[in-house]
C-alpha cells in the first residue's frame, strides 16, 4: 500500500505537519543539568588554550563517547569525576584510577585503553601540526625558486636543462604539503573523536614534548617484575593458579609414542583436575616479559635515533644555513644555494620532529606494558 501527499493547498501544511514530527522524534533528550554541563563548559574553556597530553587524556575521561556509553552502570557520570578531581589529580594510574580489583577490571581497563589511544591521537596531532608547518615552508621556498628560475628562462639566462628541476621540485614540494595537510586533518578528526567534540573543534597541542637530555636508565628485567606485581590480568592469573593448586594423588596415564595413533585415540586420559591456571599465568608472565623487552627496545633506540638529529644532524644543517646566507650576501653563491640549504634545514627539522614523536609514542607504550607510569625513570 503506497501513500501520496494530495495536490492543493493543503499540499504544504501536510509537508510542514510532516517535518516538524520528524524533527520531534529525531530530537534528543536533554541530560540533567548537572549530569555534563560543568564539564562541557570546562572542556570548551580549556580548549581556549594550546593543549598538554596529560590534559587531552583527562578531558578523554570525562568526555569520551565509549565511556560516556559505560559509566552509568558504574554509577559514574562525567560533572562527578570533574569535581572528584580528575583535572587535579597529579597521578594518573594512582590518584585517578587506583588499584585494579576483579570485579572493576572491565571499566579500569576501558579508561586504560582510551588513555592509550588518546595519548598516541595527541601526539599524531601534534606532529601534524609541526609537519604541515614545515611543509608550507618547503613548499614556498620550492615555488620562489621555479618562480625565478621561469624568469630567468623567459630573459634567456637559464637553459630548460636548468629550470626543469626547479619546477620538478616545486610539484613534489606541493604534494607533500597536500599530504602534511591531510595528515593534520586525520590526526584533527581523530584526537576530536576521542575527546567527544565536533570533528570542526578548535583544537591544537601544546607542541611535541622535548627529548630528555639523558637516556633512560630502563632495566627490563625489573620492568617485567613491576608489571607483574601491577598489572590486573597478572594478578588474577596468579589468585586462580593458587586457588585451584594440585592436590589429586592420580598418576597420569603412561604415555607411548606416536602420540596420536592409527584408529585416532587419545595420547591418554584427559586430566580434568590439572591446574591448567598455572600454565596460562607462565604464558602471559612470558608475554608481559617480552612486550616489555620490545618496548625497552624501542624506547632506547627512539632516544637513541631522536638525540642524534636534534643534537648533531640539525644544528649541523642550520650553521650550513647560515653560512650560506652569509655566502648569499657576499655573493659568493646564488639564491638557489641558498633555498636548498634552508630546505635541508627544514627537512631535518621535519625528521626530528618525527624522531620525537616516535620516542614519545614508544615511551607510552612502554607504560601501557607496565600497567603504570615508569617510576624515577620517567623523562624529565
């Protein structure tokens, strides 16, 4: 059975009729008031200002929309948390969360999880930021030199020879702007996504956390016992191995080889009463050991590869920059030296910036691992 709007003057007060029921049942119910506004408005006056990791992961507590979905059933709602101190509080795993127990691993490990995420969001952006910048750098200096290398090309003083890497460079100098632009929008969308704002929020970090001076001192022998002793999922293992033990006198069933037989019997009887619990805590001590490892791995070698660009190769690269506007001004060498010493400088600086990021991504990871901040071990 189909149905049609009648023709007629009553044609346009049906639409209307229509509309307005469509725009009643598609409104949403308004919380309580003092359910999320404090935080709302917390939220937008924090934003006024360039934003910190510590605080975007905070804000990611109070706001994110997939523990907004699972804070009631936790008797948790987000103006609560605010006055709680969630902002306050200096210590995150500590101070905010505290001690993981069976019964709230669930919801600890969901607000863990959107930690994680939103600390790697934060510093995707925040490298975003500093790419694109760079990039529109190199893309303006590539465009001032295929501009004059065109100009000198229509004057007769440059050869097609000479002038085609200019504008070769200035494109691939544009598609990489094109590319650091929609890195910056992902990266935008996604820390925006996570902290429950409209994908159009003004948003922008406080810039990539400086590299510690010194490396740190991390023992991953040490770190895979702190893990252990911290971690929730270690802790269970071990209360049900030491709760079921092995008490049973049963001698195991014989066994011969080859295990599996022609008519596909059994090795032996299944031993039902076995502590399997004990097994799966030393596969999971085993795998906590080596995700600590790696990540030991990858922070040293982060610190390592980020303190050789920012403390040899760029400083390196802006003395050869400013050398050559020396030598530009002393027209000892032409503009196009000159714009292809300040691009390696910025494409070094591009790399660090990288470099940092990566070390910092890796030294949250390595918290992740733990179950915790890393102690006196923390960068400063």
């Amino acid at each position: 059975m189909s149905f049609a709007l009648p023709n007629g003057p009553g044609r346009v007060g049906l639409i209307a009729a229509f509309c307005a029921l469509s725009l009643a049942h598609a409104e949403v119910p308004s919380l309580p008031a003092s359910y999320a506004a404090k935080t709302a408005a917390t939220i937008a006056t924090a934003l006024r200002e360039p934003l910190g990791a510590d605080l975007a992961i905070r804000l990611a507590l109070l706001n994110n929309p997939q523990l907004l979905v699972q804070y009631p059933e936790w008797g948790l709602y987000p103006d609560g948390l605010l006055a709680a101190g969630v902002l306050t509080q200096a210590k995150l795993y500590d101070g905010i969360l505290g001690p993981s127990r069976p019964a709230t691993r669930p919801l600890r490990q969901a607000m863990l999880d959107v930690v994680k995420e939103t600390r790697a969001a934060w510093l995707a952006l925040a490298l975003a930021e500093r790419q694109r910048e760079i990039a529109d750098q190199l893309a303006e200096a590539a465009s001032a030199a295929a501009l004059l290398a065109a100009e000198q090309q229509k004057a007769g003083n440059l050869s097609d020879y000479q002038s085609l890497p200019k504008l070769q460079t200035q494109l691939q100098a544009e598609r990489n702007q094109a590319d650091a632009r929609r890195a910056y929008a992902q990266a935008h969308g996604q820390l925006a996504r996570l902290l429950g704002l409209p994908a159009a929020a003004a948003l922008r970090t406080s810039g990539l956390p400086p590299l510690p001076a010194s490396p740190p001192k991390l023992d991953a022998a040490r770190l895979t016992e702190l893990a252990w002793s911290r971690r929730a999922d270690a802790r269970e293992h071990v209360q049900e191995a030491k709760r079921v033990g092995y008490s049973s006198g049963r001698i195991p069933t014989p066994l011969a080889l080859p295990l599996f037989g022609p008519d596909g019997s059994l090795p032996g009887r299944p031993l039902d009463d076995f502590p399997t619990a004990w097994h799966e805590a030393q596969a999971l001590r085993n795998a906590i050991a080596h995700d600590v490892a790696a990540s030991v791995t990858a922070t040293d070698t982060a610190w390592a590869h980020a303190e050789t660009l920012q403390n040899r190769l760029l400083p390196a690269a802006k003395r050869l920059s400013a050398e050559a506007l020396k030598h530009y001004n002393g027209m000892l060498i032409g503009v196009y030296e000159l714009i292809d010493a300040k691009s390696a400088e910025l494409t070094v600086a591009a790399d660090t910036a990288r470099a940092r990021h990566d070390f910092w991504l890796a030294w949250w990871q390595l918290e992740a691992d733990t179950g915790g901040a890393v102690l006196q071990e923390t960068p400063q």
